[in-house]
C-alpha cells in the first residue's frame, strides 16, 4: 500500500557561503577559505603548528546562530579537530576568541559532519579556536544557519507518495537528504532542508502502482507539486 503524505518544509541558506574565511596561519595551499567552499570531499583548511590556533568566519552582518556543521578531514589527523571551541559573537578582541562559545568539539570521525546547536547566539564572527600549544586546527567545511535581516526564510509545502515508514526518524532524515540533493540538482545552492511540520498521513490510501518506486515517486514531485506557498524576511 502506498500512502498520501503532506508536508511543511523550511529551505535554510548556509550563511557561511557569502562569509569570508581567515585563519591564524595556513598549512601549504590549506587556506581558510577552503573550509566554505561547499565542497568538504576535497581541500580542507588546516594551520600550522603552533600555539592556540585559530579559524575565522565574519559571516558580513550580524546574525542569530542557530547552528554550525563541522565536517571533519577524511584521511590523516582527523584528531585535531579535537578540542576546538566554536566561539561565536560581535568582538574581535583576540581575533575573536574571546566571544561566547557555543560549544567545544570533542571529537568528529573522519569524513563526518556533526551539528552543534547554539541558540540563535548573536553575532558576526565564528571562530574555531584551540587553546594549547604544539596545536593543529584543520576542518574541511564549515556551515553555518541562523536568521537575519538579509535572510528569508522560505516555507515549501508538498504532497507526495510513499510506502516507506515515515514515523521512522531515521527515515525521514534520509528523506530530507535526498530531497535537499534534488534542490541542489535543481540549482537551489546552498541551501538545507529541515521538517517545519512533520509529514501528515492522508486518510486515502491508494495501491502501489506496477513498478512505481515510492522515493523515485517522491523525487519527481519536485517537479510537478513542490510549489513555495511563502517567502518572508527577518
């Protein structure tokens, strides 16, 4: 049996995308701006080593943090990212490590992305910063979400058919990956999806049609029933 769902989808710009990226020092062609370039599977931004290592983002205006996505390096040193403490705030006293911190990375596999939530903490600066010496900083990409007077926020609500167990977390967050893949595909850059209303069960069900594929189903809805019903500014 294939089931009717609706959905209320929130499409977030990754802010760090129009920031500019520096850092304390820089490891050959490792530069700082390596770590926005939305591409975390090749160059990553790494420093020296050195004392208290630092890396910089100055997002152009100030902005409420929601929250940050660290993806870690995939080969060699993944370790030190270790430690690294996501500081976020208006001040460049100290290069900016002496704002508030959200939080501090304990550790991130390699290859993988964790998300630090911090509050919508307000600010215009997000360093990663590691006190210590003999210390190396490095991370391939650095993503940050919040709300601002230059952002809007675009609300997107769909209907679409599946078989899959949507009550499933799990489920859902492959969903909304391949859902945010068909947005880049289509040229929405930069851009994650979250749930702003989780999927709804319809009352009418309807059999699987011969050989339809309920996430093939889903992904072609994109083309014929994703329609933004709201865009507004904060």
């Amino acid at each position: 049996m294939v089931k009717l769902y609706r959905c209320l989808l929130i499409l977030l710009v990754n802010l760090a995308r129009g920031g500019a990226a520096t850092q304390s020092s820089t490891y050959t062609d490792e530069t700082a701006d390596k770590a926005i370039d939305g591409n975390p599977d090749k160059k990553c931004a790494e420093t020296v080593i050195g004392n208290n290592p630092w890396w910089r983002l100055d997002l152009r205006d100030v902005y409420h943090v929601n929250k940050v996505v660290i993806t870690n390096r995939f080969i060699c040193c993944s370790s030190e990212i270790n430690g690294a403490e996501i500081r976020i705030g208006k001040s460049l006293e100290k290069d900016g490590n002496n704002n508030p911190i959200c939080a501090v990375v304990s550790y991130i596999p390699a290859g993988e992305s964790y998300t630090y939530y911090c509050g919508e903490m307000e600010g215009q600066y997000v360093n990663l910063f590691i006190a210590g010496e003999n210390k190396i900083l490095t991370m391939c990409e650095v993503e940050v979400y919040g709300k601002g007077r230059s952002v809007a926020k675009t609300m997107v609500k769909m209907q679409f058919s599946s078989s899959a167990d949507l009550s499933d977390p799990s489920v859902r967050n492959n969903l909304l990956k391949q859902l945010g893949t068909a947005l880049d595909n289509r040229g929405l850059k930069n851009v994650t999806v979250q749930w702003s209303q989780l999927p709804e069960k319809e009352v009418k069900e309807r059999r699987l049609l011969a050989g339809m594929q309920s996430h093939k189903a889903l992904l072609s809805a994109l083309n014929t029933k994703l329609s933004v019903c709201k865009t507004h500014g904060r």
